[in-house]
C-alpha cells in the first residue's frame, strides 16, 4: 500500500534491516529476496573474534550457526547486495584480519 501512495506521489520507498543472522531461514530469506528488501548482517569478523563478542549460549558459537544461514541469503537474495558491518571493541580490533576474512 505504502509503495503504491509513494508512486503514485512520484516516490520511492525503499526497506532495509540489520540482523545477526541466528533467525534466518527459507523462508526468511524467501521473503526478503522477493521483496528486494536491503539486508545488513552484522559479524564482528571470523569466528575466534565473532564469538568473543556475539557468542550464543549453545555447545557452539554464533559463527558457526550464521555462516551457512548468511551463504543461503547471498545465494537466493539477487535483487540486492548483501553488506556486512562490524562493531569494533577492545576484544575485536584488527581490521586487517577481518577484511581479509
């Protein structure tokens, strides 16, 4: 409804979300490619500095848990870039490593 007003005005409505990837599933990622809705994801770089930061309370970190769920995003999700940021903190600071990651 919002994106019919907005070009029936001569705008454009644009959607775009942040997340740390732990929900993602087909059918998230369904719903976010076919609507060609911005996606960020945030990782604090490869895994031993990630789960330092952003680990999840399970036998494993939240690395290992998003990896394969963000790789399923790239795949189907066409329509847009997927981007990345990072927060840095005393734990994480080499930006070097991250980017070549």
């Amino acid at each position: 409804m919002r994106k019919k007003k907005a070009k029936a005005e001569g705008r454009f409505v644009d959607f775009s979300l942040t997340t740390n990837g732990t929900l993602l599933n087909d059918e998230i990622i369904e719903f976010l490619s076919d609507r060609g809705i911005g996606v960020t994801v945030s990782i604090d770089g490869p895994p031993e500095m990630n789960d330092q930061v952003a680990g999840v309370r399970q036998c494993r970190g939240s690395y290992d848990i998003i990896a394969p769920r963000v790789k399923k995003l790239i795949a189907r999700h066409k329509s847009r870039a997927i981007a990345a940021r990072v927060t840095l903190t005393a734990e994480v600071t080499d930006v070097r490593k991250i980017f070549a990651t």
